[in-house]
C-alpha cells in the first residue's frame, strides 16, 4: 500500500522574497504529480488564501490553508517558526485572527508570542500546529497545557484521517 505524498510547508510569491512560485503553477505542478491536497503556507500573511483555494477546487485538489508564522519569546529574543494548518472554516477564521496579531504587533516583523497562543488559542481553535522544532517555549507551553491535540511535531496523524477517513497515524520528516 502506497501512502500519497501531501505537500504541509508550500509558499507562494506572496511569501515575499522566500518564493517566487505562482500559485497557478504550483497547482498545475501538483495536478501533474496526481496531488490529492497541498497546503499553502505563506509566511506572516494569507495573501493568496482565496487564489490558492479557488486554483485548487477547479483542479479537484484539496485545498489546506495555512500560514508560517515567526515566534519570538517575551524579550523578542530568539526566532523561530511555528505553522498553523487550518482543519475547517472555524480554523480559517483562527488563521486570519493570528495572522492579524502578529501583524498588529509589529508590521515590519510579524511574529507572535506564547502569550498570544495563550490568549487566543485552545483545542476548538479548528487549528493544527507544526512545530519544526523539539525544545522551545512553544512545545513547553504545549506540554504544560496538555494540547496533545495540538502538539504535533513530526507527526501529523490528523490530515490524513481528514483526508482519507482512514485512522491511520502517518509519520513526516520535517527538517
């Protein structure tokens, strides 16, 4: 048995000097590979959210929504990138609210905080999380919540099931 290959970490030319890929080609791209679903992750925005999800209907690819988001601990030291995968409508709605705060906190380099994953996030959020990293804040604070749900490093057992309603745990290396 094959398992299908799901692209989680896509960025787009709205990813502004990260990639110059065209949302159009990409998903002629994916048409050409059999792709059932890819994901959009721009970084720090959702500009081609709607282009992407458009492209992707009318070439029978399910689309996931998503965004890359930079993190940053309280003193704004350090940085890392978390992403946020959308599961359904309630979860887009959650990716446009975190893309608005760390766009509200600092236009000219959006990040978020664990205090703003406190305040504005729990298991109902209609959201998945990568984290591409072991040891930070953010997989502690996550420990320490107990999202099981959420913390996914690694491991993204969930979209699978989504997309394929089989339950089956499905392993990515993601470096």
């Amino acid at each position: 048995m094959t398992y299908p290959f799901i692209h989680l970490r896509t960025h787009s030319q709205y990813s502004l000097l990260k990639s110059l890929t065209k949302i159009p080609a990409l998903i002629k791209k994916a048409k050409e590979f059999d792709m059932k679903s890819i994901a959009l992750t721009d970084y720090n925005n959702m500009y081609g959210a709607i282009e992407f999800y458009k492209e992707c209907k009318s070439n029978n690819i399910k689309p996931i929504l998503g965004v890359e988001i930079d993190f940053r601990n309280e003193n704004n030291i350090g940085q890392n990138k978390i992403i946020f995968l959308s599961k359904d409508n309630h979860g887009y709605k959650s990716l446009m609210h975190i893309v608005s705060i760390a766009n509200l906190k600092d236009g000219k380099h959006p990040h978020i905080t664990v205090n703003d994953l406190i305040d504005n996030f729990d298991d109902n959020s209609g959201l998945v999380i990568i984290l591409p990293i072991f040891d930070n804040e953010i997989s502690d604070f996550l420990i320490k919540k107990e999202f099981l749900f959420f913390y996914i490093i690694f491991l993204i057992f969930y979209l699978y099931n989504l997309l394929y309603q089989k339950n089956l745990i499905y392993f990515l290396s993601y470096i």
